[in-house]
C-alpha cells in the first residue's frame, strides 16, 4: 500500500513540475524584449545616431528581418547595441542560428560571450546539445556581478564578471549570424 501511494505520489509531482517550471518561463509581462521585431528601434553602434525606424543598419551589416536580427558579413568587426541600459540582477535569453564557422559575439552589459558556429570555431567544441546550423538557446543568469551563462543548458562561462549596468549588444565578425527571442527579465 506504501508503495503504491509513494508512486501515485511520484507520478502526480512528475507530471505536475515541468507544467510549474514552464508556467514561471512563459508569464510574458515579466519580460522585456529589446527587439521590437520589425525594426532596429533602440539600437545603435556605441558611436553614432541609433537606427530608429531603420530595418537596417547604415553599412547594411545588421537587418531586422521578421522575428530575428541578422548579422551579416563584412569588413571589419561591428558592434550592435540597445541604447537601454540594463541593471540588477537578471536573466536574459537569446536564440542563436550560425552558419559554418560564423563568428559572433552577445555583449552582457559590456563584457563579451563568444557566440559561434562552436563545433568548429570553438571556443566551446566539447558541447554535446548545440546545433550546428539550427536554432540554439543561450541563457545567462546574472547575480551581482556575476553572470551564469549556458547554451542548451551546458555551461558556456560558469562566472564572467560583468558590471552593475550597460547595454546588449551583438557582435559582427565574420559569417552570417541571426539572432531571435531576446528578452530580458529582473530577478527578485
């Protein structure tokens, strides 16, 4: 009889906490979505006019295209960044496509992730969950000063320090990159 109640028990909490946890991932008013997903209202390079209205950046290396940012090839290395600043303590989620050996950057209020085709352009070749050429998922948790970032749920960077505040910011180095579902939420 014990034995029957513990697995009913087991059974309800199995079915039961995925529904909790994904009930606390979707409630949309606790996010904050910095890509208003027609233009690149809100984002600028760190010098210059922000691209208000624009569906693409002046030298054409960023395009707002549907749900996604893309981050196209080209001269030199350029960077994206919201005009908000961010503070606090926060999580923040992006969705990530590379193609072969693109290579990328997501800034957390200043210091730089490496978001890459990883498998080839590394620096994190033993992941097992990314996918090349497919939609990833990086999260980064930060708590004070530092930040917990992951990719499919493998650590990318288990401490990188990061300031109180600053901005988003996508890097373009070389191979095509499209960023989708940014969003950012405070933490309590």
């Amino acid at each position: 009889m014990k034995r029957t109640i513990a697995l009913v028990m087991v059974l309800t909490l199995g079915s039961i906490c995925p529904i909790l946890l994904q009930s606390q991932d979707t409630n949309p008013s606790d996010w904050i979505h910095p890509y208003n997903g027609k233009d690149l209202t809100g984002w600028s390079y760190k010098t210059g006019k922000s691209f208000e209205g624009m569906a693409e950046s002046s030298d054409g290396r960023y395009e707002a295209k549907g749900d996604a940012i893309i981050v196209k090839d080209g001269k030199g290395i350029r960077q994206l960044w919201t005009t908000a600043q961010f503070s606090g303590d926060m999580e923040i989620r992006v969705e990530f496509r590379a193609e072969v050996n693109a290579d990328s950057g997501f800034f957390v209020r200043g210091p730089q992730l490496q978001v890459r085709d990883y498998l080839v352009a590394g620096p994190y070749k033993s992941l097992k969950k990314y996918k090349p050429q497919d939609w990833n998922q990086i999260v980064v948790v930060i708590k004070g000063n530092v930040a917990h970032c992951t990719c499919n749920g493998e650590i990318l960077e288990a401490k990188l320090k990061v300031p109180a505040s600053g901005g988003i910011g996508l890097e373009a180095d070389h191979g095509k990159m499209e960023y989708r579902n940014l969003r950012i939420r405070k933490l309590s």
